[in-house]
C-alpha cells in the first residue's frame, strides 16, 4: 500500500482547573473558533466543539501523525496561552491537567455532534462530574474515584 489511512475519532472533554466556571459565554465566542484553528493548525480536524463554563468537549479526527496526549497538549497548552495573552482578566484561567478522550465509531459522529451541541440544556440535569464519570463507565474505563479530580 502506497499511503497510510486511518479512520480515528475522538470525544475529548477537559475542565477548567478545579471546575471553576471562567469560561463565560463571551469568552465561548472566541474560544471555540480559536480552538478549531489549534486543530487546523495541526492537521486536525475539528467536528464540533462546545461546552460551558467549567469544560469543553470537542469531536476531533486525528491524522495518523499525532498521539491523542500530543494533541491534548498542543490544544490545552496553546489555549491556556492565548486566553491569558488577550485577555488579561482571566488571569486565574487554567485547564486541569488532566482530560478524557473517547474514541468513537463513524455511525456516532452524528449523535456526538449534536450531544456537543445540547450541552447548555444537558447540564441543566447533570453536574460536569456525572457526566464524565458516566462517560468512564460507558467506555468501561477503571478508575480510583480518589485520583479523578486531581
């Protein structure tokens, strides 16, 4: 075979350090876009990005080059940096440390999209910490609920 393919998609979600809720909605207006262009940026494509104010979920394709820890760096790192450099208000800004990256099928690009898209109504019912340990269970990811919040 001439050329490489790889079909790799990934739900990623990461919260603000200590789920403290910086990510106001003006600030959502200039994240989003900025962290699609990390993703452009990198060869990555980025199929929906959303969240509120305490985490992000964002639905990325990964070219064959880049490991899911890379481009977890490179997206938080390079995030963290330009909301500190335009704004200077939010010098508390911080991701955790950690993240959760969920791979998923090509049938559930869709759904994914539009669980992205719901996450004001969803997050009306569920705490950003039951959404994401239930997305632990459903991956069957063992965890030690001492260490999941860093």
């Amino acid at each position: 075979m001439g050329h490489s393919y790889c079909s790799a998609y990934y739900h990623c979600v990461f919260s603000t350090k200590e789920r403290r809720q910086t990510i106001t909605p003006e600030l959502q207006e200039r994240l989003w876009p900025y962290l699609g262009g990390i993703a452009r940026k990198n060869n990555l494509a980025a199929l929906a990005i959303g969240g509120i104010e305490d985490h992000v979920h964002m639905l990325l394709s990964l070219p064959t080059t880049l490991t899911i820890s890379k481009v977890m760096q490179l997206v938080k790192g390079n995030s963290s940096k330009w909301v500190h450099d335009e704004f200077p208000e939010y010098h508390n800004f911080a991701w955790q440390e950690g993240y959760g990256a969920f791979s998923i099928g090509i049938s559930q690009i869709d759904a994914t999209k539009q669980y992205i898209a719901n996450q004001i109504e969803h997050h009306r019912t569920k705490t950003f910490q039951e959404e994401f340990l239930a997305f632990l269970k459903k991956h069957e990811i063992e965890y030690d609920p001492r260490y999941v919040w860093g």
